[in-house]
C-alpha cells in the first residue's frame, strides 16, 4: 500500500473504501493531490474552458466533497460519514456512470440552466461531463458503471 493509499485509509476508511483503486493502483499522473493538515484535496490538470472553472474532490475525516464552479457559480455534493445511506452515493448508475455523478449532473442542469438554455455551453458543457463527470468523478470511484 501506498504511502497516499495509507493517509487517505487512516483519514477516512469509510471513504477510501470506495476510491482504493484510485490511490492503490490507477495512473495519477493528471491530478494534483495536496495533503493538508484536516483534508486530503484532489484537483486535475485537464484544460478547462477558462480560468474560472475550478472542480476539485476534498477528504476529511467526516466525509467528502466533490465541487464544480464556473464564473463564480458553483455545485457540489456532499456525503458525510454520518448519514444512514453513505454507502448508497457510491453505487454505479448506468446512465451517469455513478451516482454521484447522477445528483452532480442534475445540480449542473439547475444551476447553469440560463447558459444551457441560451446555447452558450458547449466548452464548459465539455468541461463538466467529460473532464469533470467521466474523467475526474468517476475516475475516482471504484463503483462505477462502465458500457463495454
């Protein structure tokens, strides 16, 4: 085991069983992970469609965070060690990969809607579904649902 898979396993046991194979054995080489006094924080080094889109994944020992924001707007979802279904936000989804993935999209759709709707989203429509959702999120997590 890692010296990265150890921390994240004593930070957050709960957490890494759901993300062992991102810190025990996938290429890591496209993420830059800070390990902080009171959090583990994940970022990536895909282009992005302009200097303010920001995603990132946070670890504590209470839970986890995965955020978006673009131009000062921004989603998120959150999952605590505490709640009764933690398990349950882990679980592959076969039309978003994850679902994570699934409550992260439909937060995206509300949030963004005026842009969607106006058509001015397509780079960070990109941004969102294929570096952030498919690259990043589901990158991440071990259960997710893969089309073969």
């Amino acid at each position: 085991m890692s010296e990265l898979s150890t921390t994240i396993k004593n930070k957050n046991p709960k957490f890494f069983l759901h993300c062992s194979s991102f810190f025990e054995s996938k290429d890591q080489s496209s993420f830059i992970i800070k390990n902080e006094e009171d959090a583990v924080i994940i970022q990536s080094d895909f282009p992005k469609a302009d200097p303010t889109t920001n995603y990132y994944l946070e670890i504590t020992s209470n839970g986890c965070e995965f955020y978006f924001s673009n131009n000062n707007k921004g989603i998120y979802v959150e999952v605590l060690n505490e709640f009764d279904d933690f398990d349950d936000y882990f679980t592959a989804d076969k039309k978003n990969g994850s679902t994570i993935a699934s409550l992260l999209r439909e937060k995206y759709s509300e949030a963004f809607s005026e842009k969607i709707a106006a058509g001015e989203d397509l780079e960070l429509d990109e941004d969102f579904n294929l570096y952030f959702i498919d690259n990043f999120v589901n990158y991440l997590l071990n259960d997710v649902f893969l089309e073969s």
